[in-house]
C-alpha cells in the first residue's frame, strides 16, 4: 500500500510505539514476580515510586523511541514529499498502536469526566468546613466514605456518617491519611496509570504491578500520617476499624482515593500500625540514585548519536517493506 510522506510517518511511529511497547511489556510481566518480591524489601513509599516506575516503564520507553528516535530519523534521512509502500507487517502494528493510544486515552477521559461529576454532585450538598487546619467538605449521606478527589485542586470530601462515628483524635488521624496522598499526588498517578496502556487492545496484563503500587501508597500514607509515633498509630487503626464497621463505602471513581482504599488490605494495614516493623525497610542511598541518574544521561546522550539514528532508520526501512 502507497502512502504519502506525512501519512507514513505517523504509520510508523504507531507502529514502532506498538512494537517497542509489546516488547518492554512483556519483558516487565516477565519480571514482575522478582520486582514484587523487592518492593517487599523496601519501605513502602520508595516501594511504591518504583513499582509505579516500572508499570508506567512501557509507555515511556515507547514515547522516547518515538519522539527521540522514530520521528527524528524520519525527518532526518527521509527524502521529503515522497510517497512509498507500506507493508502488511507495519500497517498492522500501526492499527494496535493507534488501539493502544484510544483506548488509554479515552479510559483517562472517562476517568476525570467521572471525578468531575463526583465532585460536582457532592458540592451540591457539602458543607465547608475544618478538621484543624485542613479545609473538609461534609456531605449529609449515611454512607461511609472519606476521600481524596480530584486531581490537580483536591478536595477532602467526607460523609456525615463517618464525622459522627469518629471522635476528634481519629478524625484528624485519618485526615493526616488523606493529605499525605495529596502530598504525593497520589491521584495524579493513578490519571498516569490509567493512561499507561495495556500489553494489548483489551489485555491490561500488568494489574498485579497495579494494585501492588496502589498498596504501598496505602502503607505509604499510613506511615507519613503518623510518622513514627506510637500513639498516633493505634489511633489511625482505630479510626480504620471503625470506619468499616460503618458498613461498604459507596463505589469510588477511579481518581479518588479513600481512607479505606479498597477494604481488601485493612487486617494487613492495622497490623502495621498496631506492630509496626522493627526493620521497616530500606531507602536507596543518595550515591546509588546519583548513580543512576548519571548512567540513564549517558544512555540518553548516546542513542542521540548520528550513527544511531542511521541505525534506527534502516530499523524503519525494514519495517515498512
């Protein structure tokens, strides 16, 4: 199939992002048992960056081959205004890419539609309020719910129910809880989540990297709100039980994030609390990190080389035909 010179761009750019995609995918479901087991080593606020690392790792290595490497070389080394064929092999992969994209895209649409919405209706009925310093939108429901929405001005919205049920000490326990998520823009990451495709059109493939970053941020949380005090764990448990013996909460949208997270993790979190870790895990240490940094910017100065984007636009010439 003949395609014009801006056409056969975007196909191969969709089609390199599909490709490099699938393979990073399958290379991070393939060694996602060995990083689970290392988060478990680590404290969960750093477990929980570098398992979010590695679920969002496939989209951002496909981006930069395509905006550092794919559409470059084209430009580049492509003689421009020319019309050439196509093949099967790269339409192909060009049409799984561009399913790839829709259908992150417009499940992080839907998304922040629905926090929109959930917040809106919520305004209609809250009160403003405070729970020490921290503003708090009361909504008069009976359902139990405490939650964070929304993503870039988030809201600390709460149910009449759970301020009945919780005395002031747990209240703002479980307040601290919910800044500690603003704080990390837990929210935010959850949008990028939700925008990092899946291993395939309809095969999400990397959930247990999901929901296992979406409990270190639980743990994370926990652990920020009572910073190593004692009293201020056992008080945050109880604010956990009480707030499930309150009966389910009210199904979440997917940019909230709730006091109560999913229910499924509760006995494990008020165990923390309750015995907290006489070794609570380990940080990388500064050297490592600027180890780290120093070797991914040599990385990245190296495959802007010249030679390597020759290299990748025989790669491309290949794909095509």
């Amino acid at each position: 199939m003949t395609i014009p010179y801006s056409l056969r761009l975007v196909c191969l750019c969709l089609a390199a992002f599909f490709l490099v995609h699938a393979a990073v995918a399958a290379v991070v479901r393939l060694v996602a048992p060995a990083a689970l087991r290392i988060a478990g080593r680590m404290r969960p606020r750093l477990a929980a960056r570098f398992l979010l690392a590695l679920r969002l790792a496939p989209a951002a290595l496909a981006a930069f081959a395509v905006a550092g490497l794919c559409a470059p070389s084209y430009l580049w080394l492509e003689p421009a205004a020319t019309s050439e064929e196509v093949g099967l092999v790269c339409l192909l992969a060009a049409l799984f890419g561009a399913a790839l994209t829709m259908e992150s895209l417009v499940r992080a649409l839907r998304a922040v539609a629905r926090s929109g919405r959930y917040w809106r209706e919520c305004r209609r009925t809250a009160v403003k309020t405070r729970i020490g310093r921290a503003p708090v939108w009361i909504v008069p429901r009976s359902a139990p719910f405490f939650v964070l929405a929304g993503i870039w001005r988030s809201r600390l919205v709460v149910s009449q129910a759970v301020v009945d049920a919780l005395p002031e000490e747990q209240l703002a326990a479980a307040v601290r809880h919910e800044q500690a998520h603003r704080e990390s823009r837990d929210n935010l990451k959850r949008l990028l989540v939700l925008l990092a495709p899946g291993m395939l059109p309809g095969v999400r493939g990397l959930s247990a990297l999901e929901r296992a970053w979406a409990r270190r941020a639980e743990w994370a949380a926990d652990d920020r709100a009572v910073a190593g005090d004692s009293r201020a764990s056992l008080t945050l448990a109880e604010a956990l039980v009480r707030v499930a013996r309150l009966g389910a909460a009210p199904p979440l949208t997917p940019l909230t994030t709730s006091l109560m997270a999913d229910g499924h993790d509760l006995a494990e979190r008020v165990e923390r609390l309750l015995h907290p870790a006489a070794n609570p895990g380990r940080d990388l240490p500064l050297p490592v990190m600027g180890t780290a940094a120093a070797l991914c910017g040599t990385a990245l100065v190296a495959l802007l080389q010249p030679s390597v984007l020759y290299s990748v636009h025989g790669l491309l010439e290949r794909l095509t035909h």
